[in-house]
C-alpha cells in the first residue's frame, strides 16, 4: 500500500499479489510491487506536468494550446502502471485499486480491479436517512454511523479475483484481464466521512458491520 501526496493531489493504492504463483517459484508480491512502484512515478511526473504548466503562466500556455490540466484520473494511472509492468516483463499477477480525493468538487474517483475495493462511511441522521441510505448496519440500531458507499467486488469463481498479470513460461497461468475490465466510478463526499480503501484481506474477513464498530471505536 502506498499513500502518494504531491503538490496537494493524494493517491491511494493498494495492490495484492496472487499468492498461487509460489508454486511456479514467482514470489507474489513482484508484481504487485511493480505496479505501486510505476504508480508512484507517474502520479509524479503528472503532478510535475501539471505544475510545469501552472508556472510559465496562463497567456502563455493558452498560446501554445496548453489548458490547466485536472491530475490524473485513477483509471488512467493504472493503464500506465499496468503498461509499464508489463514492458519491465515481471512475471505474476495482482488485484489493483486507486483512488484520489478532489478537495475542490469534493469528489472521491477510484478504480479498481479485482476483490479490493473502496468503502465510505459517514455520519447520517438517522431521522432523516429514510430508505435512501445504500447498507445498514445491525449491531447498533442507534449509530448514526452508516455505509454510504460500497464498490464492487469483482470475482471470476471462488477465490478467483480479477487480476493484472503477465506470464512468460509454459505452464503458467495465461488468462489475464486489463484495466478496462475495471470498475471505475466516482462519488461525492462530505467533511467527516471516512474512506477505508482496502484488499480482500480485510473485505473477505471482518463482516461490514464490524468494520463499521472499528470505525466507531477510531473515532
């Protein structure tokens, strides 16, 4: 996992490293690596670009046909980790999911591919929630504490995730998705709420309602 702040534009990223490849003596966690590693450095060359452009001025940049770039769509930092990956030939495969906060729109953008995923919670009246409220929990019926936001999951078969992959031997595993199988969305956010962005080893071993009262217990 990585947290990546640059020039006031937070990244999030978590990559899981298929742990079946230890049988093809691949050490697993080579190419989730990988992809954090890339990811990292082109979050950082876009918000160089970015700041590059800011700095020689506006009358400038519209003479050369330059506009005040948005930073880099989470979807699109994963085509390009993925794509590096791939040209740096590491063999393995990983789930992935990154999401980035825009302060201006109060805006949460992510993607994801495979069993990770993004989670929102916030605080609602539960007066006033009705039935719009997306999940709810039942360990507390009073919290005020509520799943707002919850993204997909996605699964091939049992403990079969999608995944970014590359192999290079016969033998090994061949069938791989891409970044356009991702899930990718974006949902409006409020101050207060809280973004738990985490792998299946979180989402497929504590139930919702109890990461919910870890929340609480955080608070």
């Amino acid at each position: 996992e990585e947290i990546l702040v640059r020039n006031e534009s937070v990244y999030v990223g978590v990559a899981d490293g298929v742990g079946s490849w230890r049988q093809y003596g691949v050490d697993p966690k080579e190419f989730s690596h990988s992809l954090i590693k890339n990811a990292e450095r082109i979050v950082k060359m876009d918000s160089e670009h970015r700041a590059w452009s800011s700095s020689v001025g506006v009358g400038f940049t519209v003479a050369l046909g330059i506009r005040e770039q948005e930073a880099i769509h989470p979807l699109d930092v994963i085509i390009d980790a993925w794509t590096a990956t791939l040209n740096d030939n590491v063999v393995g495969s990983s789930t992935f999911c990154v999401a980035t906060l825009d302060d201006n729109t109060n805006t949460l953008s992510y993607s994801n591919i495979g069993d990770g995923g993004v989670l929102v919670v916030r605080r609602i009246d539960p007066l006033v929630a009705g039935s719009s409220r997306s999940y709810s929990t039942t360990s507390s019926e009073d919290s005020e504490l509520q799943i707002v936001f919850l993204s997909q999951q996605q699964l091939q078969g049992f403990n079969l995730p999608y995944q970014l992959g590359f192999s290079n031997k016969d033998g090994q595993p061949k069938s791989f998705n891409s970044p356009s199988d991702a899930d990718t969305g974006s949902i409006p956010v409020v101050p207060g709420d809280v973004i738990v962005i985490a792998t299946d080893g979180l989402f497929d071993n504590v139930s919702l309602d109890d990461i919910v009262d870890e929340i609480k217990k955080w608070e």
